[in-house]
C-alpha cells in the first residue's frame, strides 16, 4: 500500500512566509544596490563639478575726500580698483546685485554703491571699479581724533567690501542665486607731511577674503 503524504496547513504558511520573506530581501538588496550607485554618481559629479569660490583682489585705493564738516558729519570720497578671478575650469559665474561700501574702524564712511552685474566664464579674471561717495554721513564724535593718531602713526587702515548674489553655470544649466561676501583691507600711507590736495592712495595688491 502506498502511502500519501500531504502537508498541512501551518506548512504551507510556513512556505509561503518563507518565499515572501525571500522576494522581500531580493528586493532590498536590488535597491540597496541602486541606491549606492546612485549616490556614487552623484558624488562623482560633486568631485568633478564642485564649484570653487570665486577670488578677489584690491589692486588700487584712492582717497580724495575724508573730512568732516561737523564733528559728526563725514564727506567722503573714494575709489576702488578690484581684480574677480574665477578658479573654475568647468564652472561659470553670473554675478547679480553687487554693492560695495568702505567702513574705517567698524563705522560705514561711504553709502552702499551699486556695480554693474556681469559674467565670468571659465578661469576668467576682470576689473571692477567702484567710485564710493559718502555726505554729511554720521560717524562717532571720535572720528576725527582718530583719523589724527592715524595721521602721526603715517598710515590708515580702510575695510573694503563688496556683497552681492552669484548663480553659478555649468553647460545650460544654471543655479539659484547664492550670496556672498567679500572684505578686502587696504594700508594707506599718511603722514603728517601729506599734502591735503593729494589723494591718499595704495597700489599695493591687497588679498581679499570670500565667504
């Protein structure tokens, strides 16, 4: 007599929770896989794409006007020379809504001036100028006091910034717009003997920060 041997229904579930428990981890494994090659991709065009900030330089300052027609009211006068460098060889830059102002000892001596947008392709530098203009601005009644220690010490010490949006470019693609900020120093000789027609002036290449 043959003997037949069926299974019975706790063994079919068993089965069938074994089977599912199995497409289950293929299915994991499959997009744990497409994942990872995902983000290795993504990382790769980071590495290959990451833009460097940009790079700016003050090639020349020039003092005309730095005088006060109260003891807290300042006429000023002022221009700037700078050098944009862009570091990327695959990276463009458009730059929107640049202004730039000059400060002397934390205090604002100039109004905020407008600069004209432009673009930068790859590895491309360009001259920017601004003319900074300030009157009747207040400053501290210590202004002028220090602008005369500065004097008998034979120098001055100016902080140039420009602040601004960029969008960078790379084929037709193009970001959004980022902000930035860039400060520059300049060390201006002035001496006592410093003729008061004469423009205070720097051509001393001057390294600028960029955040």
């Amino acid at each position: 007599m043959s003997q037949v041997f069926s299974k019975s229904p706790q063994h079919c579930a068993e089965r069938r929770r074994f089977t599912i428990s199995k497409s289950h981890k293929k299915l994991f494994f499959a997009f744990s896989s497409f994942l990872t090659l995902l983000l290795a991709f993504i990382f790769l065009i980071w590495l290959t794409l990451h833009p460097s900030k940009p790079q700016f330089s003050l090639t020349q300052a020039d003092i005309y006007q730095l005088s006060l027609t109260r003891p807290s009211l300042l006429n000023s006068s002022i221009q700037l020379t700078f050098l944009s460098k862009n570091p990327n060889k695959r990276v463009a830059i458009y730059y929107d809504q640049l202004q730039a102002y000059a400060s002397y000892k934390g205090q604002q001596i100039t109004v905020d001036t407008s600069l004209p947008p432009f673009y930068q392709d790859h590895e491309e530098a360009n001259l920017l100028t601004a003319f900074l203009q300030g009157t009747a601005l207040p400053v501290a009644p210590s202004f002028g006091y220090e602008v005369g220690r500065d004097q008998i010490a034979g120098k001055i010490v100016l902080s140039l910034k420009v602040n601004g949006k960029l969008r960078w470019k790379v084929g037709s693609w193009v970001s959004g717009r980022y902000r930035f900020n860039v400060n520059c120093v300049s060390i201006i000789a002035f001496g006592p003997n410093t003729a008061p027609t004469s423009p205070l002036s720097s051509n001393r290449g001057t390294q600028c920060s960029t955040t």
